[in-house]
C-alpha cells in the first residue's frame, strides 16, 4: 500500500517540469510521506496550495496587516530566527521590545512610562487574557484580604465583544456579563451598568474598536457610570481597554478623545501590532497604567545579560521579528507618519461608506468615522428578493470577501456588511464600487427571490 509512495519522492517533477504526479497525494495528506522528496517539488505543493488561499488584496474582511515595504521584508529574512524568549542570546531584540512598550505607554498617556510594565504578546488575544488574569487576581487578592468568598468573579463588557474575551471568561472559570447592544445603545454606553456590577466584578472591558462596526465605546462615559457606582456602592471597579485596532488608531488621529490612561479608571489596554500598527500578523501589546497594576505573582524571570528579566506571557518560544519590524514602524514612520497612513485610509473609508450611502438600498451603521471600518445593512422593505448574504457571495464571485453577518445579541435580527480598509487606496476603492454596483444591479434585476440557502453566517470577527 505505501509502495506507490515510496518511490514517490525519488521522481523529479515530470519531464522537463510540464507534468508532475502529485496529483493523487490527497490520499494521504494525513500521513507524512515515508521518504523524502526533492526540495523543488515540496515547494510547489505548498505553493500552489498557498495560492489558492485568498488574494490579500481583495480581503476586505480581516484587520491584520499584509503588506510591509521593501525594507521591512528584509529586515523580516534577517530576523526570523530569532525567539523572543531567549532574552540573553538576543538582548537587542529584548531591548527594542521594551522600547516598543515604552513608546506605546507614552502614545497611551501613562503617568510614567519609565516605571510601567508592559510587553509584546501573539496578538491581543494573548493580550487580553494577560490583562484579565490581572484584573482577577488583583480582584482575587482584595477579596482575600477582607476575608470574603473568591469563588464568583465576573467580568462586564458589551455582547459585541471580541471572542477572545469569551474565550478568556472560558479558559479561567470567569462569568462573562455580556451587556447587550440595542436600537437605543448600539454600543456600549456605561447604560444600566449597575445592574450588570457587582461586588464579584473584576473590571469593565471597554472596546476602542468594536469588531462589528468599527465603533469607539465611549471610554469616558463608562468610567464616570463607574464612578457613580462607586459613589452609591463603594465598589472600586477597573477598566480595561480592548484597543486592538483603535488603540494604534486613536493616538494618532483622534487625539481629542480620551480614552486610554487621562481617564483614571484605566488599569490596562492592549493592542494588535499586526492590525493598525501595520506590522505582520503575530503581534500584539499589552501595558498597564503602573508597574502595581500588574500582580507580582504573574510575573516570571529569565535570565538576561547575567541578571533576571521580567517576563510574562502564555508562550515560551515565539518569534521575535515581529517586534524588530514594529520597531522599524514607529522609527519609519514615526507620529506624522502614522497619521497620515491612518487618516488617508480614513478618508478612503469615509469615500467608500459615503457612496455606498448614496446608491439608496443602503442605511450605513458606521461610516468608518472612529477606526477606518465600516458596516451598512439593507433598508427595510428594499427587497425581498435578496439579502446581504447574496450580495457577499456575488462580491466573492469577483474575487472580493467582504462577509455578512448578524448583530450579536438582541439585534441578531439585524444582518451588516462590514469592510475593513487597511492602508486604503483610493484606486482600490474605485474598483471595488465599480463591482459593488455591478453585484447590485444584478440583484436589484432579478424577477423573483433567491432561494435561501443558509441562516446566519459562519463568520468570526
Ligand atoms: C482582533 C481583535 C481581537 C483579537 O486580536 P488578535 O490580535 O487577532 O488576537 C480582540 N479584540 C478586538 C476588539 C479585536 O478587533
């Protein structure tokens, strides 16, 4: 049976590479070949199968980066041995790290970024569980001090949270208190809050980005309905911020809004490198307001240099050129280039959302005003005939992914469409409504109703 297989390997790719016999390996895709095969041929099966994933240039559904100039790609190949963990063969690399942090600290306003701690992680998944388990055993340690029950925790945020939340309430036995959205708070205000706090909270997640929309919570209101909660019950309850995209986005264009550490009740914010911050994905930060937000028992040492070095993260080994290429950014580009990516991709999504508006079958639920993302959902009573989901298969058939999907929670009923715009060109934006148009038309011509074919989406944000 693996005779046809053994000699496999052996044969270079066909005559004069016209032909080549791997055709049949599907068999055993789930086997690793008993011998070895030349390097020309393993590449092009990975290739050729690589290329069949979506053209990046057309996915209008993922916030992660992909693209990076000249520069960065060579730093990239010069790097990507290096492992983030071993701080004493790479001290550079770990050096850089902390700068990195630093330099965010001080875009995110801490009171003093010099003492702070913070570090790179995967992402903000990643992220965002680092900071939860801080939440809690800071939560943890209060209780036990007063010698009350540490068995209940509960975190607070908005149903249309991102699922790494889900995921973190999951994976560490925590209640997630999903408060959801509606017509009248179709984010996250700080509304009814008290309803959802209580003395077995371990803080807020606030959304500088919510992945549905692209809308900012409103940070500022959250904390002062804290704040009155604290007036009326003395309960003292910490937010922390999911800035996965707005939090590379706001410092540099929104500088009006505060949102990150001016707003007291902040203990911790994280963020994704390889979305607005325009590094490549496997990448994310995390930085608390003070070195004391951060529990000691979290926090490991590795050696470096002949002394310790403080580490926390859920990954041991992990690539380090992620960081060095985010490095490379912040030096790039620098605060004036950041802003000027981030607000011509703004400007193109408020010219996309804008003409998406005025074609008429439209109601646009964001226009891209806070991160540069934006959803619409069809009018009522436009037509029976079509849905969102028809349009984003459509859209597919020309090669652009652009994924519909219900409303969490309580507006589920409502299906959007969302683009996300990354480093937006303008002449992309052409070429996308040109078919948009196109997609609609064909849909607002047919004579009768798609069959339905599907319910919901399996869409994940
Ligand atoms: C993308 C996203 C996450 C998860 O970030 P990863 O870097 O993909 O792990 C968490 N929260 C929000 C709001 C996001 O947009």
């Amino acid at each position: 049976m693996a005779s046809a297989r053994d000699d496999r390997g052996t044969e270079p790719s066909g005559p004069h590479g016209f032909t080549n016999d791997f055709d049949d390996f599907s068999e055993s895709w789930f086997r690793i070949p008993r011998g070895p095969m030349p390097p020309q041929m393993a590449y092009e099966i990975v290739h050729e199968e690589a290329m069949l994933d979506g053209n990046a240039r057309l996915n209008l559904a993922t916030f992660v980066g992909t693209w990076m100039d000249e520069h960065a790609n060579r730093l990239y190949a010069e790097t990507f041995d290096k492992n983030m963990i071993d701080k004493d063969e790479y001290p550079k690399t770990a050096e850089i790290e902390t700068r990195c942090w630093r330099i965010l600290a001080d875009l995110w306003h801490a009171p003093d970024p010099e003492s702070t701690i913070g570090t790179s992680t995967i992402g903000s998944s990643e992220a965002a569980m680092l900071a939860g388990l801080a939440l809690m055993r800071r939560w943890r340690a209060r209780r036990r001090e007063a010698g009350l029950p540490t068995d209940r925790p509960n975190l607070v945020m908005s149903a249309a949270v991102q699922v790494c939340w889900e995921k973190f309430c999951n994976y560490w036995d925590i209640e997630a208190r999903l408060v959801p959205v509606s017509l009248a708070h179709p984010t996250f205000d700080g509304h009814d809050l008290a309803s959802y706090v209580d003395e077995n909270t371990i803080g807020v997640v606030a959304i500088m980005g919510v992945t549905y929309t692209g809308a900012y919570e409103p940070v500022a209101d959250i904390a002062r309905a804290l704040d009155r909660i604290q007036e009326d019950t003395g309960l003292d309850v910490p937010v922390h911020v999911d800035g996965a995209s707005g939090a590379m986005v706001a410092p540099f264009i929104q500088p009006e809004i505060a949102w990150d550490f001016q707003v007291d009740r902040v203990v911790s914010i994280n963020t994704s490198g390889h979305k607005y911050g325009l590094v490549y994905p496997g990448l994310g930060w995390v930085v608390w307001r003070t070195r004391d937000h951060l529990p000691d028992d979290m926090i490991f040492s590795v050696s470096y240099l002949g002394g310790d070095m403080p580490t926390l993260a859920l990954n041991f080994s992990r690539p380090g050129a992620q960081v060095l290429l985010q490095y490379y950014l912040f030096l790039r580009l620098g605060f004036e280039g950041y802003r000027a990516v981030h607000q011509h991709t703004q400007d193109v999504a408020l010219f996309t959302s804008g003409e998406i508006a005025r074609m008429g079958p439209f109601e646009l639920v964001s226009d891209g005003g806070d991160i540069p993302v934006f959803a619409w959902r069809l009018k009522d009573g436009h037509t029976d005939n079509w849905t969102l989901y028809n349009l984003s298969d459509k859209l597919r058939a020309r090669g652009w992914q652009v994924p519909a999907y219900p409303l969490p929670e309580d507006m589920q009923d409502v299906t959007v469409q969302r683009i996300v715009v990354r480093r937006g060109r303008r002449v992309a934006a052409r070429d996308f409504l040109k078919d948009f148009r196109a997609c609609v038309e064909y849909l607002d011509g047919l004579s009768g109703p798609i069959p339905v074919e599907r319910e919901g989406s399996g869409f994940h944000h």
